[in-house]
C-alpha cells in the first residue's frame, strides 16, 4: 500500500507520551489521538475492551493530563514534541 506524504506525516505525529506504562493505556490513548474523540461506549465497541477495564484507564489518563473528558466525550490533550502539554 502507497502512502502519501500527508499520511505518513500524519502518523509520524502520533507519539506517545513516556508516562504512559501500559499496553492499555497506549491504546487507548493512540485510538482517541486518531480519532480525536470517544465514549466509553465507542472504545469498547473499537477496542473490545471491557467497561470495567476501560474506567480505570480512563480515571488515570484524565489525572495525568493525557485525557480530558467533556460530558460523556473523552479527548485526547494536545501534547508538545517534549511531551509537556500545551
């Protein structure tokens, strides 16, 4: 499969923050990154993964800046090339 620059450029950007230790929270936080927003609800469906796994991700990914979370609306924080946020 051919890429164009836009895409590969795109993905380039997708780095991700040091402070993230887990397999789980990697993916979740690389799925709201690509999709810029998500519910609990829409992660599960994706991701396959359980509500009850999925909370607690969540809950730390919010503390630690890396999430916010607007209603029912998770969003990825926009992070600096240092990994600082904005």
């Amino acid at each position: 499969m051919i890429q164009t620059q836009s895409q590969h450029q795109r993905h380039a950007d997708l780095n991700l923050p040091e402070t993230l230790d887990t397999a789980d929270a990697k993916l979740v936080y690389l799925y709201l990154r690509v999709e810029n927003e998500a519910t609990i609800d829409e992660l599960h469906a994706a991701l396959g993964m359980k509500k009850i796994t999925l909370y607690p991700l969540l809950q730390i990914l919010t503390t630690t800046d890396h999430v916010d979370r607007t209603g029912t609306q998770y969003v990825c924080q926009q992070q600096t090339t240092s990994g600082g946020n904005l």
